[in-house]
C-alpha cells in the first residue's frame, strides 16, 4: 500500500497556545522573547504582530520602536515540544502514528486511515477545521513522502492533497529551503541563482555532490521517495487503571481484601516495569444496585511495594459498605511519579531499607489521622521565636541553614506566652520575683536581657527582652518584658522551660 | 546435688534468655553498646542501657516535663548516631525544636506526629515500634495500663526500636510492663565557681524502677562536653555490689 503522510505547520505555535488560556491576547501584537547574547530577540511572533512588521530575530527594542504597546512573553526552553506533544497526543484520534516534527509542526502517517472520513480531503479538512477550532493557524499537506508532506505544508501555493507519485511536479516550483536543508547550502544555492528546486533536481548526482555534499542529495531523495525516512510516533499515555469484574457480586470483607490483592498486583507489575511509583489511588467499588462507593489513599514517596499498598487499601477496608455486593473494582492511580531507582537485593544498604519502612509507617499514620499530623521542623533565619522554625510535612527537605545553637533557647516552649506578675524594682535588671499561676518564684540566677526586635516588615508591635532566670527550687524560666521599662505598668510573659 | 547443679544451670540459662528478651545484653556484646551514660549504666542488668525496651518517664509539672525532654533527647542523641530517624508522638507538641540542639541531636530528624486521642496515640506508638528503620519512639500520653504497655513491650522486643513513654499528670502510679521507670526534676544550674547568671542545667534523676536492677537516683549535669555527676552525695552507693551479684549469682 503506498504511504501517505500528512505534515501539519503551526506556523504560530507558542503564540497561539498563549492566547488559547488568554483569549485576549489573540487580537493585540504578542512577541515571545529569548535572552541572547546579553539582548532580548524576538523568538516568536503572533499574525497581528507580523502584519505590523515584526520580524524574527529582532531586538525587542526594535520591535517596542514598531509598536509600543507590544505584548511581552518570555520563553521558556523546550515548550514547543511540550506544546506540541500534547497536540500530537490529541491527533491520535485521527491516526495511530503521529510524531512530532522539528519545533513548528507534526507528522501523520495517514496510511489506511482516511478511508474512515470517506477520503483524504475531508480528512484534512476534519483536522485542520478542529485545530483552528482550538485557536491555532494551521496548513497542512498530504502526499506520499515525509519530505514532500513537510516542504508542501510550508511553501505549497497550489494544492494541500498531492495525488499519489505526482510529489516531483508539486516540489519544483518550491525553493530550496523547501527541503529541509541546512540554512548555508540554501545560501549559496541562492548565489547560484538557484532559486527554485526545479533548477537544480535534475543535475547529475555527482555534480550535485561535489558542491554541496551529500546532505542535498540525501534530502531530495527523501522528498521524491527514493531514500526512507523514519518517524518517531508519539505513544498514547495508557491509563494507571485496573479492573476486575466479579462474576459473583462481593459482600465480604475478605472477598474485597482478595480483589485488593489481585488489583494491587497487576498494577504494581506495570508501575515496576515503568519505574513509576504510586502516590495517589482510588478504588471504586460499582455496586449491584448502583451505586460507586470510592476510597482513597495516599502515600508520601511513590511506591510500587504491594504489600504495603495492600495494607493502606485494607485499612480502609471497613470503609466499605458492600450492600448487596460489589460487581465491579476499578483501581485508579490518579498520582503517579518516577522512583528514585535504588539498587536492589544485594546491594542495598540498611538506611534505604529504614527509609522505606519509615515513610510506609508515616504513610499509615497519615492514613489514619491526616496528612497534616506528621510534621518535622526545620530552622528558618528569623530571631523571633515563633517563626524560628517552620514546619513541614514531607521527610525530604533537608535544613536550608545549619541550626543554631548559640543563644539560650528553651526546651519547651509556650505556644502563646502567659502572663506572669513581677517585682522588678530595677530597669533593666531581670525581675526578683514572679508570679505565675498563683504561685510565687523567687529568682535566684538569672541571665540577660536579650532584646529581641520585632520583624516590623512582618508584624507591628514592641520588642521583647527576654531573661534567662532560675528560681529557689532549681527550676529554669524564660521569661520577657513587652516593650521598654516603665516601671509598674510592665507587662511580663512567661514564654517556656528551660530543660 | 547434681541435679541442683543442673536446675541451677537451667534457671541462669532462663534468666539470660529472659534479660535477652528484655532488652538487656550480656557484658561480653555489651561493651561496643555502652552508650556513655557513665555511672547511670551501672544500674541495669550487665551495666548497659536497655536499648530495645521500653522505658517510662514520669513528670508532673511543666518545669519537670522540660527537664525531661532535655534528658530525653540526649538519651535520643546517643540513640541516633546510628543516623536512623526517631519519632516524637504528642497531643500538644511543646518540645521547640531549636533548643534541643544543645543536646547533641539534629531537631530535624525528629519526626513530631500530632494525635489528639490516647487510642490514636497508643496505636501509632505500636506501629512505630514495630518498624526497625527507627532509632527510638517518644510518646507523650496520661494513661498507659498494664496490657497496653506489655502490647508496646512486645512489639519493642520484636524490632529492638527504643521506646520511650512521657506520663503527663499521673493520677495512679500503676504496675507497667516497662523496663525502667525514670523522674527527672530540675535542680539548681551548675555553675563555675564565682561566675554570675544561668549555668548547665543540672537535674536530679530518679531511676524509681529497673527490672532486675537497683532504683537510684542521682544529680546529674549537662554540659557541653558531656555529663557531669554530682559524687559527693552518693560516693559508696553506686550499684555495683548489685551488679557483680547479678554476675555472680547466675
């Protein structure tokens, strides 16, 4: 059967992608900058952009000099690919192989396909009419070889379908960049006044050759079909979902326990293989009388263990309400994420091991009472101290600064400091006497002050100068007076304990 | 008498089998264990901390608490050089994590889970206990009766993690099935002679229960370079008549 390929040119990728979440920047010229050479270029241009005289390459100056109210857009690197991954992702609908193709386009081997849209020209028209639709600029080509498809879609002027074995008389009036050629041969093909393909495709291979290398001849083979080319079709992310219909509808827990088991195990094969791991799933359970009755769990690493899997799933397994049975169990693994690779059996140290136990355990815990229970604490550069550490709830971030051990801290601190009533008969000096719930302390040592200012870009309020102090029974304090020394009207806060 | 020989052989071969399932290693495997807790070693059974045990802590007031999360985490220090995580369970998380850095021990690889319910408290301890990847479990709770310690007895004997368990207001000293039990009070800071303020913090430990060890109590210090104790008041009463007769007898 001969081959047909269809490549479609989004002529204005990036832009068009922008303006499909903002519509407004459909209308209004948009320029998609790159840092270069210490300048900012235009990369990519929009249509309205275009027709105003923006070119590609240009200094973004020179483009704000053209129109001042131009639209910036940084770029980022590889988001073309991105873009039209996915693109090529959605094509699938319309034949199995689909690759991405340069920056700018797409190839579809249509071989077999277009009979379903009863012929080629509906078929392009389907494609084309459905990514406009989507607020991309579009143009398409199909014939028989890659080459062709590529230099028709971009520099066509007459037909969008070429009829089979006729590429040769479409490609002559074509210029010579039409054929993916490096930009100096185009050059010099140019200088020779070569300025379409007819006038140089039928020179001798030789001559051909010996001037511009075998590159040409390898390009103008593939565009007439005499040399293969190869595409890299793009693979349709298959879904992390397992099923197991039940002949018998299901009312045991132990009958459940055994389709968990059996779910867990085919997905997990699959996960191992992919070196994926599991952070989110869903089990749903489709009842006899219609209902779906879902449970969820989550783990803080991916992880592709059953077991442990297992026993999250069976801890919610009391969940579960089976009414008059369950017909149906669908696994979904809504999260899923790479896992680090460790090395296995032999070569595994203990700690990865522990590690592993450790976040499965953490992984029950949360289960049970929520994710938001489990908290580590990490230093953080601030003196006031409440916000001296900040919490967080994975097992992984590692301490940004070295803890600091450097200023008197108390083991246990108040999460709100009390109030306490003092005797401080001198400024400044710690208080000889306090009072804190009704019983009297008797300061025998104490250290300080240690006057701790007030982040004024976070909160507004009085300093605070905390004592280090030990009353007559041996017991260590730490105390602070809000604000400056005014005598009677203090007020004193007891704030923690002192190991 | 062969046979008192005999039965005699049997029962210290019980009892070094029992002290094993304990927590408790013979002198021979004992040395590389020894955690340098210095004299406070000597009380237990072969002169080595029980490490794979549970121990019990009692505190009454706030002051009493911080002190004994001041001495936990040292405990917890010399636990963790094995570089395996620990895990702090408490209702009211009030240990401020900067301050323990004092104590020989990086506050973030203490993993501080908050449960409100005892039931939720307890079941995460067992779960914890059960899994060897730590170094040592705390748990701050009120009440722990007898079955549920010896339930935290066994899951501790069967993964040798360390567990410790903080009683807050004890209304009832009750029988439990751990180890040691342990008070910790603040005494006045040790100070150099002559020099004003704070010094290290100094406490007086109270070792109220051992299994097959000698209660003692004793004032210990902190300091940067490690433990300092108090000898003057307890020179001569240092159980090591009670170890060597533990030697010997078996």
């Amino acid at each position: 059967m001969q081959k047909r390929y269809l490549s479609v040119w989004f002529k204005f990728l990036l832009p068009n992608h922008l303006a499909v979440s903002r519509p407004e920047l459909k209308e209004s010229p948009l320029v998609i900058t790159v840092q270069e050479r210490g300048r900012q270029l235009v990369k990519y241009c929009n249509a309205p952009a275009l027709l105003q005289g923006i070119r590609l390459g240009m200094t973004v100056a020179d483009a704000k000099a053209l129109i001042p109210a131009i639209i910036l857009e940084g770029y980022r690197e590889g988001s073309e690919q991105l873009v039209l991954k996915e693109l090529g992702e959605w094509c699938i609908r319309f034949s199995p192989i689909v690759a991405v193709d340069g920056t700018d386009g797409l190839l579809i081997d249509l071989t077999g396909c277009s009979h379903l849209w009863k012929g080629e020209i509906p078929y392009l028209r389907d494609l084309l009419d459905r990514l406009k639709a989507k607020g991309y600029q579009v143009r398409g080509a199909i014939t028989d070889t890659i080459g062709s498809a590529w230099a028709i879609a971009r520099f066509g002027k007459e037909k969008a379908i070429i009829p089979i074995r006729e590429q040769y008389r479409f490609l002559l009036s074509l210029p010579p960049a039409a054929l993916r050629l490096d930009i100096l041969i185009v050059q010099r093909l140019h200088k020779l006044g070569m300025h379409r393909i007819e006038n140089f495709i039928d020179l001798p291979c030789s001559v051909l050759r010996r001037r511009f290398g075998e590159a040409l001849l390898l390009r103008i083979a593939q565009a007439l079909g005499n040399a293969n080319e190869f595409i890299e079709p793009i693979s349709a992310p298959e879904p992390y979902t397992e099923r197991l219909p039940c002949l018998e509808p299901i009312r045991t827990a132990k009958g459940i326990e055994l389709a968990i088991s059996q779910l867990l195990e085919s997905l997990c094969i699959r996960l191992y293989g992919e070196g994926m791991g599991l952070r989110q799933a869903v089990l749903k359970c489709y009842r006899v009388d219609g209902q779906v009755v879902k449970v969820s769990i989550g783990t803080h690493k991916p992880s592709h263990h059953t077991g442990h899997l297992r026993k999250l799933l069976e801890m919610r397994i009391a969940r579960i309400e089976p009414a008059l049975g369950i017909e149906l169990f669908v696994l979904e693994a809504s999260g899923i994420e790479a896992v680090e690779v460790s090395q296995q059996a032999i070569w595994a140290n203990s700690s990865e091991k522990d590690e592993v136990m450790v976040t499965e355990l953490m992984d029950r815990i949360a289960l049970r009472v929520g994710k938001n229970a489990i908290q580590r604490y990490l230093p953080q550069e601030h003196y006031w101290p409440e916000r001296s550490v900040k919490a967080v709830s994975n097992l992984d971030e590692q301490a940004s600064i070295p803890w600091s051990a450097d200023r008197p801290r108390p083991t246990h601190l108040l999460a709100c400091p009390e109030p306490i009533r003092v005797t401080a008969p001198v400024p400044d000096y710690p208080p000889i006497l306090f009072i804190h719930k009704g019983q009297k302390h008797a300061i025998k040592k104490a250290d300080g002050p240690e006057r701790i200012e007030r982040e004024w870009w976070l909160d507004t309020g009085e300093h605070r100068d905390y004592y280090t102090v030990e009353d007559d029974a041996g017991r260590r304090y730490w105390l602070f007076r809000l604000g400056h020394y005014q005598g009677q009207q203090d007020q004193w806060f007891l704030h923690g304990f002192f190991a | 008498m062969c046979v008192r020989e005999k039965q005699k052989k049997i029962i210290s071969q019980l009892r070094r089998d029992i002290f094993h399932l304990e927590g408790f290693r013979p002198e021979s495997e004992s040395k590389s264990l020894r955690l340098g807790l210095g004299v406070l070693e000597d009380a237990f059974p072969y002169g080595v901390f029980p490490t794979a045990a549970l121990h019990e802590f009692l505190c009454e007031q706030d002051e009493d608490a911080a002190a004994c999360s001041g001495f936990l985490s040292i405990l917890l220090g010399l636990l963790m050089q094995n570089q395996k995580p620990c895990i702090w369970i408490s209702s009211f998380p009030m240990v401020f994590p900067p301050a323990l850095k004092i104590f020989g021990i990086r506050p973030d690889r203490i993993i501080f889970v908050r449960l409100h319910r005892d039931r939720d408290i307890l079941w995460a301890m067992e779960e914890a206990l059960k899994c060897n990847g730590l170094a040592a479990v705390v748990a701050e709770l009120r009440e722990l009766s007898f079955s549920q310690s010896r339930r935290l007895q066994l899951a501790v004997e069967h993964s040798r993690v360390t567990g410790f368990v903080l009683r807050r207001d004890v209304k009832k000293i009750n029988t439990t099935a751990c180890v040691a039990r342990w008070r910790i009070s603040p005494q006045p800071s040790l100070l150099e002679d002559g020099l004003p303020g704070v010094g290290f913090p100094q406490w007086q430990v109270d070792l109220l229960k051992v299994k097959n060890g000698q209660p003692d109590s004793w004032n210990m210090a902190w300091t940067p370079e490690g433990f300092v104790f108090d000898r003057q008041e307890k020179t001569g009463e240092f159980p090591w008549k009670n170890r060597e007769s533990i030697q010997t007898g078996s």
